[in-house]
C-alpha cells in the first residue's frame, strides 16, 4: 500500500507540475507593438482600438506562411533559412519541418525555403517550395512532420516554375498558386528562369496545370472571396504595389480590376502588397505598405494594423478571432473582436 501510495504520489506531483507549466505558458506576458489606425466605422467591428500585436517569437531571417493547424499550434516559414516554425500556446516556439523548400544537397543561392503554407481537402500540408521550384504535399502525418513530399505540379509547358510564393484552394478542391521569380538568386533575371512570364496558375484534382493570369509582374497573395465566385491577387511590385479582383466562372479568370491601389500612399511606409486572408464574411486582412490593411468585401479600406518592419503575411485561426502575422524577422498574434 505504501508503494502503490507513493506513486499516486509522484503522479500527482508530474501531474501538478504539467499544468503549471501549462497556466504559465498560456499566460506569457508577450511584448507588445504596432497600433489600429482607423480609416471607417466598420472596423469597430473586426478589431479593438486600442489593440497591439503580440511578439510570439523573433529572430528569424524572413517569416512568411503562417497557419493553423488545429490542436498543434501555428506554423510559418523562415524563407531563407529553409525551415518551419511551429508556435504552440502551450509549449511556446519550436522546429518544425527542416528542410521545407529544398531538399537537394547541391549548394544554390536565393531563398529557398518554403513560403506559402495551406492545407488540401484532405487535411494535408500542401506547401510553396522556393528552392525545388514546386507545389509539394508533405507525406507526413501533421503531428509527426517529415521532410518527405510529393510533387503537386512542377512545370508549366514542360518549363520549370520560378518559385511558387502563395496558395489557395477553392470550393471544388482545386488548387491556385503565383509564381513569381523571388526565390530565385537573380530573381527575373536569374539564367535558370524558364518562364518568361509571372503567371498565376490552377492545379485540377487530376493534375492538370492550367495558366489562369499571365498580365500581373510580381503575383503574390492570392485567395477567394467566401462565395468562390471571385479571387484576389496581390501584385508585389513596387511600380504597380495593388490588389486586383477577378471573376471565376469555375473555368476562368476574367473581368480583371483593381480591388484597391496604393497609388498615392505614404512612400516612407516599409512593405508591398503581399499575402492576406479574407474572412467568412468578406473581410480581407492584407499586408502591404505599413502592416495589415483591412478591407471589406468591396474594397473600402477600413483601417490598417500599423506596424514599422515589412509584413509579409497572415493567417486567421479557426474561430477569426485572432490574426498571426509574419512580420520580418518576427511572427506576432493580434487579437479580433
């Protein structure tokens, strides 16, 4: 009896000590910055006035990607040091998958890690692979990640992609990525650039590549409106830094137009427009010129989550009430109403 006691003993101190290790980690008093600057009324809706940004972990070369993943925590890319990052409330900032966008062990400039993070129909990492020139699904169970993946499209033509940056799926399971040149050494004019273009592409459910934008010069973020019957492409070039909107009629883009333009906004603002989500009701959350821009569904800029480094991307968790950021070298937390 005095055995069996103690163990019941020691169980419940392990016990004790997992939870409190638990409350404190839930608890972490994270540093703050950036500040809401309210353009509309309607953002009194989406987020607080007097919200910050929570720094969730720093030091990285170039965070991009990030994403939920339900009951593990978020994860993000640090593009240049070719890994990914997993952020947890309970056990903080660790490893994730490494490598995550190159896996040759020839030396090769440019960045090369993975950027753009989703998920499939399935559940299954699906990720924007800058050094091996793919879409790719990682072959791992989420909570068990190995750097081993399967090769979703690759070519285009027969030509090798530049570096697919961002990624979506629709309602009907397909899948849509941009391809700019950032992950190569010389970019648009690196030698091993086969595309001429900076396209934007569609991947069926049987594989097939189809070519769906070839008129933007930097494609970079890109997602659907709730109803699926229209889709954003940001444009991350400094000469056309905006947001375009198409129509899909569940075969193509068309009736291509502006959905908002940074054309007369403040220069000394650091940042482009890049990767952005939209939310169930047709609010966009879209990094650019001086951190998170909110827009609604018709392009009315409602306010913008000020913050000083270049923003890169964000991720909306389950619920939408709470936005992760990737911030230069830093991931953060802001929390939505």
């Amino acid at each position: 009896m005095r055995s069996r006691g103690l163990v019941i003993l020691c169980g419940l101190l392990v016990f004790g000590c997992a939870m409190k290790k638990k409350e404190i980690n839930m608890n972490v008093n994270y540093e703050k910055i950036g500040k809401v600057i309210q353009y509309d009324d309607g953002l009194d809706k989406l987020v607080k006035s007097n919200s910050q940004g929570e720094i969730l972990g720093s030091g990285y070369k170039w965070s991009e990607g990030p994403l939920e993943l339900e009951g593990i925590g978020v994860i993000f890319s640090d593009v240049p040091n070719n890994i990914i990052h997993l952020w947890s409330p309970t056990s903080g900032m660790s490893p994730y998958l490494q490598p995550s966008g190159y896996t040759s062990s020839i030396p090769r400039g440019g960045e090369t890690g993975s950027n753009g993070l989703t998920l499939n129909p399935q559940g299954k990492l699906v990720l924007c692979q800058h050094g091996d020139r793919r879409m790719a699904m990682m072959d791992a169970d989420l909570k068990n990640p190995q750097p081993k993946f399967i090769t979703l499209a690759d070519k285009y033509d027969g030509k090798r992609f530049s570096s697919p940056n961002d990624a979506c799926y629709n309602k009907d399971g397909d899948l849509f990525f941009t391809d700019p040149p950032y992950g190569l050494e010389k970019q648009a004019n690196d030698p091993t650039k086969e595309i001429s273009f900076q396209g934007v592409y569609k991947v069926s459910k049987d594989g097939k590549v189809t070519l769906m934008v070839d008129s933007l010069t930097r494609p970079n973020g890109i997602a659907f409106m709730p109803d699926g019957k229209s889709v954003i492409v940001a444009n991350s070039d400094p000469a056309l830094p905006n947001w375009y909107i198409f129509d899909y009629d569940g075969t193509n883009f068309t009736n291509g137009r502006l959905f908002y333009s940074t054309k007369g906004h403040d220069k000394s603002l650091r940042g482009l427009p890049d990767g952005f989500k939209i939310d169930k009701n047709g609010n966009v959350f879209a990094t650019g010129p001086g951190g998170v821009y909110v827009f609604d569904k018709n392009g009315k800029k409602l306010g913008l989550l000020s913050l000083s480094d270049p923003t890169s991307n964000c991720a909306l968790s389950k619920d939408q009430k709470t936005l992760y950021i990737t911030n230069n070298n830093k991931f953060l937390r802001w929390k939505l109403r």
